[in-house]
C-alpha cells in the first residue's frame, strides 16, 4: 500500500512568498498529495490572490462552493481544488498562530484524508525534490515518529542543523558555537527540530492527542511551538531525528513579524519551556540568570535607539512569570 503525505504551510499576509512556496511544494511532489494552506485570517487581500492562482492552473478545477465547517474547536471556510494532486485553501476566522494553525490543519487533514504522515514546512522554505522521500526513507526504515531537515542559507551555508535542548535554553551554543560536521549515517538524534520542515507521523499525533489533549501546545502562539513539539514528542519515547539528505532553503523575512513581536514571543516562550521541561535544579538555575540576561538586552536594544524593541523584552519576561499565555493583544499579532 502506497503511503499517504499531506503537505501543510500556512499563509499570513504574505500571498507573495505563498504562492511561490505552492509553485515549490507541488513542483517537488511527484505523488501528487495533497497540500493544505491555512490562511491566518491575514488583513490583506491575500485569500483572493491565492484563489485567483490556483485557479489559473487549468488541471485543476473547484471540487465544490466553498465549504464552511467546524474542525474542532475552529470555525473555517475551505476551497478545495482537485485535478494534478488536491490543493486546499483554508481560512480561519481568527489568527490562531503557528500552533494553532498547525493544529487546525491537522484536524482537517483527520478528517478528510487517510494519511500516515503530514509533512509541514515554512512558507519560507524551499524543498527540493529528494526533501520529502528522504524524510519519509529514515522514518520508515527506523521506525520514526518525527524527522526533521537541516536547514540552509542560500548561499549553502547550514542555518540549523538541530539543537540541544539544555545548550538551547542556557545560550550554550550562542555564547561557544560549533560547528560540528553531520554525522557520516546522515542522520543524528537531536532535542529541538524546526517548522521549516519536519515530517511526522499520524500514530505520534494520535499519542500526543491521547496525552495532552492537543497536538502544538497553543499556549506559545508564536515561535518555540516546533521546539516544544519535539520535545514533548521525546518524552513520548519517540526519537527526534535530524537528516542531511532532506533539506531545506530558508529565508527569513524580519519584516513580516516585527523585531518587537518575535522578541516578546521569544522572551515569553523560553521561559515556558523551561518551566516546562527542565529539572528543578536547572529550573532554579535558569530562573537566576535568565531575567537578568533579558534586561540586559532590553537595556543594549533601548540605549541604541531601539525602545520598542527593548521594552518588548520585558514585556515578554512579565508575562513569562505573570503566565500570560497564547496571544498577546499587546503585540502585533503574526501567523505563518
């Protein structure tokens, strides 16, 4: 029996970057499965670019009127195209974030395909057509609920190649960075793998449904969502696998988000996963240091001219240990 992939990357005003990411992911999709496209309930014009793309495309017709549904907890309008492969667009009526929107995909994606694996990716991300088999080669051979790519610049260069957890949160591997070359297997066991590509069976979606009640923890909203999977996928027993052979482009676009947002969300966010996963010795640890690197930065980024970004790492600290969790009205809010 073949097996079964869908592809999901989500969209927040960004139809641009999208549209190329769709042109990429059905180009590198031999198999034709299909591909969903969760739309953050963007503020541009961004759906209508979208439909009016994939419309173009004459292998491809609208199976039916949108569809308005209830995935879960999620109220959503879907346009489905079918043809060459199955294209669907997915409009949420409220931004959810990167947690969210992952999560919504997931849904639809039960209950309306029978797949074994979803493979998400950014919609910064450009696969190339051995991505996705390599991927689904390691998973299958070794028995792998969750495999990550190594992501590259596009001059070659490795942006990420996985992390260690405790070298992550303590800024080990910012404050003595290496570069260790991968691994002659092509593959390495790692803590933390990133969205912009990752592969992950149904039967470890299912796991964590069954234990916590939710796929991506949608309490970080935005960034550290893939790294919290990861790790919640470990204490499942599961192996979290870093490949050579499946990678990734990436760009990163600073102004989609705003420095100010992506640094309230990381300053917030790390302290979650500390909180959440180390042991109390290093929790303690952590808890002494880390707000006083926090203002510390906050105070670089203010005596540079940079208020906003400087207040918003103390925003985010706050919130940290005032527990604000999921999005913050505060900030800009950001998806995809």
């Amino acid at each position: 029996m073949n097996t079964s992939i869908v592809q999901v990357f989500i969209n927040w005003n960004e139809y641009r970057n999208s549209i190329d990411s769709l042109i990429n992911a059905r180009k590198n999709n031999p198999s034709s499965w299909p591909i969903i496209i969760i739309d953050n309930h963007s503020s541009d014009d961004s759906v209508e670019h979208i439909l009016s793309f994939i419309s173009s495309d004459s292998y491809l017709k609208r199976s039916a009127p949108e569809v308005r549904d209830r995935i879960g907890i999620y109220r959503i309008r879907a346009h489905v195209f079918k043809g060459n492969g199955e294209i669907v667009l997915i409009e949420s009526s409220q931004n959810l974030g990167v947690s969210g929107a992952w999560n919504l995909a997931i849904e639809w994606a039960k209950k309306y395909y029978g797949f074994d694996y979803i493979f998400i990716f950014d919609n910064e991300s450009r696969l190339n057509p051995k991505t996705i088999p390599c991927c689904l080669s390691l998973a299958q051979s070794l028995k792998i609920g969750l495999v990550g790519c190594l992501v590259k610049n596009a001059d070659e260069s490795i942006q990420f190649m996985g992390k260690s957890f405790y070298k992550n949160i303590f800024y080990i591997d910012v404050l003595l960075p290496h570069n260790n070359a991968p691994s002659p297997r092509g593959y390495w066991d790692v803590d933390l793998i990133s969205g912009c590509g990752m592969l992950i069976s149904k039967e470890l979606l299912d796991q964590l449904l069954r234990s916590r009640g939710f796929y991506f923890d949608p309490d970080y909203f935005y960034l550290a969502e893939d790294q919290e999977f990861s790790l919640a996928s470990k204490e499942l027993g599961y192996r979290v696998i870093i490949t050579k052979d499946a990678f990734v482009h990436h760009t990163t676009n600073r102004k989609k988000v705003g420095l100010s947002t992506a640094y309230y969300y990381s300053s917030r966010n790390r302290a979650y996963l500390a909180n959440s996963y180390l042991p109390l010795h290093l929790k303690t640890l952590f808890h002494v240091y880390y707000p006083i690197y926090r203002i510390s930065r906050a105070l670089f980024h203010i005596f540079k001219g940079d208020a906003l970004v400087g207040v918003s790492h103390i925003h985010g600290l706050i919130d940290a240990y005032l527990k604000k969790r999921g999005s913050d009205s505060a900030t800009k809010k950001i998806a995809g």
